[in-house]
C-alpha cells in the first residue's frame, strides 16, 4: 500500500529538482545533537521550512523515526497508526516500519490500524522531502493523533516506550509535527508561545497541558507534543534546547493574524 502526496505544490513544490533547491541552503552541514524527540513545524516550507529542515538537520536521525502529527481534518480514529507499504514524496519512496508497527499494535489499545485519517493529512506529508534529503535510508511510522485525555497521553506514551525500546538496540527518534500560536498577533503569539516552550522545556507533562488551556494556546500539535515529552521522561532524557523560533508575519508582513513556529530538540543525550 503506497500512500500518495497529498499536499504536494500546495505545501512544497511537487517537483524534485525544485525540493532540492530550496531546501539546501537550510540545511547545516554536520548535524549535532543526539535526542530522543524532535518537535518542528508543519506549515507551507515558504513559512517554517527553514525552521523544520534546519531543527532536523542539526539532530542525527537514525534509520527509525515514529512520527506524530494532528488529525487537523477528525476523520479516523484519535489514535491512527499507517501499519504498512511506504509514503512516496516527489523525492520517492520511504518504506513503513512495519515490525514498529506490529509492536505498537500489540501493545497499544488506543492504537488502531487506520489510514483514512492520514490520506489528506499534511502535518506529517510535509516532513517526508525533508527526511528524504536529510537521511534517505529512514523507516517512518506515522501516527495521527486526536485531542486525548491526559490519561491517555501517558498511556499512549508507554506502549509506544515500550514498542521503540524491546526488540533491540536500534536508535530511533520519535518526531513531533506541531505549529504553535494560530491567528494571534505576533506579540501574543510570541507571548503565548514563549510560555508554551518554557514548559514543555521543563518537561512538565500536566503542566503543558494545563497551561495550554488556561492560555488558550492553539498549538495543533499539543497532544502529540506531549506524547512525546512523556516518553522523554520515560527514558530519563529531560534536556531540552529550543533550535529556532518564528512566525509566518516575518514571511507574509501580516502582524495581525500570524502562525507561530518552533523546532524543539527534546531528551537531548550525549
């Protein structure tokens, strides 16, 4: 089963040549970080594609990458998991991890084996040209996540804890597509956002949640954000770096109703 670009010259060009050309000048030339999580935004790349491919281009990305992303559209289940074949891009082909999946399945009953959620669904499209270039020999699971209870985080957390860290000592990354502030003013969204980034640097899982409430920060991403700050705890890997910050005002002039992005290394390790 191959899942098709949705988004392809909507989001990024759907040509190769032209991915290549716009990406390369935001790459870093050696990456440096070791983590466990890797949060980066998932707008247009003319928005945050200079925050997501420098964030994944700084941190070493092993052959095994769980991506969570927002169900923006609320079709599937909350917790939809693409199980088998490969994501094709306009840069080709990345296979499924499907013994990851297995293990998630087995593992998870809030998982379900579901694409329907995924077929329309950008959040984790728009990673795939970016891990191609960056690291073309990656397996990909993606998960796409609804709105949970903060019960269900914590346990969604550990069955996929579990799942990453049995079968072997395989490195893997867990990456977190997430925007933050959606159509506030640059100063409240930067206000909000800098709030919001201070606790999830503090890995404060309830604490995140609580706040983006009370705040009404429209992070999409919250629920996979946090999924991944509890299997960070989960492992013991509590250091954090915030690797760039932005908001689409800088790109469209619109300082009125912007979006805020952040790239987010989590459970950084020696």
């Amino acid at each position: 089963m191959i899942r098709e670009p949705a988004v392809a010259g909507l989001f990024y060009p759907d040509d190769p040549q032209q991915i290549e050309e716009m990406i390369a000048p935001w790459l870093s030339a050696e990456p440096e970080l070791t983590c466990t999580a890797l949060m980066v935004p998932h707008a247009g790349y003319l928005y945050s594609g200079a925050i997501a491919a420098r964030g994944l281009s700084r941190v070493r990305i092993p052959r095994r990458v769980l991506m969570l992303g927002p169900n923006h559209r609320g079709g599937g289940p909350a917790v939809s998991l693409y199980a088998r074949g490969a994501w094709r891009s306009p840069l080709g082909e990345m296979p499924i991890d499907e013994a990851l999946a297995r293990s998630v399945l087995e593992r998870s009953a809030l998982c379900r084996d579901d694409v329907s959620a995924h077929l329309r669904e950008h959040s984790l499209e728009v990673q795939l040209p970016l891990l191609q270039k960056i690291r073309p020999d990656t397996r990909i699971l993606p998960l796409s996540l609804s709105a949970l209870s903060l019960d269900q985080i914590l346990d969604l957390a550990r069955s996929l804890h579990t799942a990453l860290i049995e079968p072997d000592d395989e490195p893997w990354l867990v990456l977190v597509s997430s925007d933050m502030s959606h159509f506030e003013t640059a100063s409240v969204a930067r206000e909000k956002d800098m709030a919001l980034l201070e606790s999830i640097c503090a890995m404060d899982v309830a604490g995140t949640l609580s706040l983006a409430r009370e705040r009404q920060i429209s992070a999409c991403g919250l629920t996979p954000i946090l999924v991944a700050m509890e299997i960070c705890r989960l492992c013991g890997h509590l250091q954090t770096q915030v690797l760039g910050y932005g908001h689409s005002g800088e790109v469209s002039g619109d300082m009125d109703r912007v979006v805020g992005y952040a790239a987010v290394a989590l459970g950084i390790r020696a």
